[in-house]
C-alpha cells in the first residue's frame, strides 16, 4: 500500500507563494478585479521570467499533502526553481542538446511524454459508474474484496542461530520482546519501533516467516528461523481471520478496482484495433 512525488522542478512553490496572498479575513462585497498570473513574476533568471502563472500550473500535478511540506519550505522551493533554469540555461549554453547522447534521450522522453498524454486523452479519462454499477461489480467480484488472514507481528533479527536462541531464551525468561529487539537486533528499519514489523496478510511474507507466523499462539516466541534478512525470532500480537467484506467498507476500493478494469478493457480494445489498422511483424526468434 503504497506513494511518489516529484519536485525537482520547483513547481512545488507556489503553495506557499499562494498562502502569502491568500486575504486574512472575509473579502468584501465588490471583489477587486483578478490580477494577471502569467504577469506576476515570482524569479528572474538572466532574463527568464517565472509566473505565478507556470507554478500554478505545475502545482497542479502534486497532491495536497506536498503542498502543505511547501508552505513550510518557500524559501527552499523557490532556490531549487532559481537552481534548476541555472543548470538548464548553462547547459543550453553549452548546447549539450546537440551531442548525439542527449539527442537520443530527448526523443526518448518525448516518445514517453507524447504515449502517457494520448494515454490520458483516450484511455485513462474518468469512469463514471452509479451505484447501481458498483453494487453488481461487488458483487461479481467478492473474491477481490475479501480480507485475507492477517497477522500483527514482531521480529528480532541476528546474525547467527545462537544469537537468536539466546534471544528467544531472554524473551521467555520474561524480559519484554520489544526489549531485546532494540537491544540485540541488527535490522535498523524495525529495530528502535521494538521489532515491530506491522500487519501482513498471507502471501505477504517470507514463506518460512509466513508458516511460522500463521502457526504461533498469540503472546509466544517462536524458534529461530533462517531468513535472508538472517535469523530472526517473532511474536504475534493480534491474528484476523479470512472474512467476506462488505460493500460500504470497500466502496472506494470497489470504485478504483472497477474503473482500473475499465481502462484497461478499454487500452486492449485500442491496442488490438491498432495492430489490425497497421502493419506489424515480430522475430521472436532474432531475440538472443
């Protein structure tokens, strides 16, 4: 469950650009006539000028959340902008478009840039769906939207099967788990939280971590087992079972599912009438 954001290009300023012009109290009944954007210059750069305007719309492609870091970080954000047409402008300068490298990824990232727009016009467009129409896909799909079975575990992680028994042997001599975790693991990511590794459905985990977890009493430790992280000892804290969901607690989820089949039945009707229109031919064989 998983997220990305890019902000190299300074886009990302004009959040905090915006707030500082944003009024303090309610406007009055005759609103002041709207200032031009594309007139209002936030840097100059030897000569080029950036916008409100252009960052407006770069900001446009960063979630909420992004632009609530930027409100913090003005100063940050319009250096990178000042820092990233330095670089540009100095590279232009010394026409590296023209070596035959650059050329190369220049026509590829146009090709890129030309697919994923095409994409966005023709396939990925918004789905409308009724509830009608999320209610049947719910339910022809139920498979999709049931819960696996779920473990809430712990993990100590040594380097050799004796530190691990001899951590095993501390935990049940009663000495608290997440302890011996911070004290003796050697797995940075998890090892100050006190070994807590989170909630992991099945096929989520190690396959000996999975049969082991899936196995031990809620509150035990378990026996040191080989990993490629090393040898690590658990405990599980909590254990859900497998159970039907239902249909408002994964109504959003049902909406994404649904539409993303939509796309895609959609991109495979395009690819085929695509293929049917021109002239393709493919060595399989040529392909060492």
């Amino acid at each position: 469950m998983k997220i990305r954001e890019r902000l190299i290009q300074g886009g990302a300023a004009l959040a905090l650009l915006l707030a500082s012009l944003a009024p303090a109290f309610a406007a009055p009944a005759a609103a002041p006539p709207q200032e031009d954007k594309s007139k209002v210059v936030v840097a100059e750069i030897n000569g080029r000028k950036i916008t409100l305007a252009e960052l407006e719309e770069r900001l446009r492609q960063v979630s909420p959340a992004v632009r609530l870091q930027i409100r913090s970080k003005k100063e940050q954000f319009i250096d990178g902008i000042v820092q990233s047409e330095l670089l540009y402008q100095e590279a232009r300068r010394r026409k590296l478009e023209a070596t035959p490298e650059v050329e190369k990824r220049i026509e590829a990232a146009k090709r890129r840039i030309l697919i994923e727009e095409f994409l966005r016009r023709e396939i990925n467009r918004p789905v409308e769906a009724s509830e009608a129409d999320l209610r049947a896909f719910f339910e022809a799909n139920r498979d999709r939207f049931r819960r696996k079975e779920q473990v809430t575990l712990s993990h100590v992680v040594l380097k050799t099967e004796k530190e691990a028994w001899d951590a095993a042997a501390e935990v049940k001599r009663g000495v608290p788990f997440a302890q011996v975790a911070r004290a003796r693991s050697i797995f940075e990511a998890t090892r100050d939280a006190g070994g807590v590794m989170g909630t992991a459905a099945r096929g989520e985990l190690d396959r000996k971590l999975e049969e082991a977890a899936f196995k031990l009493p809620i509150g035990q430790v378990s026996d040191p087992i080989q990993t490629s992280l090393g040898w690590q000892i658990i405990r599980v804290s909590e254990r859900l079972s497998a159970s039907d969901a239902k249909f408002e607690d994964v109504k959003e989820d049902v909406r994404q599912i649904h539409a993303d089949v939509r796309h895609r039945a959609a991109y495979d009707r395009m690819i085929g009438d695509l293929k049917k229109k021109g002239s393709v031919t493919v060595h399989p064989d040529r392909f060492k």
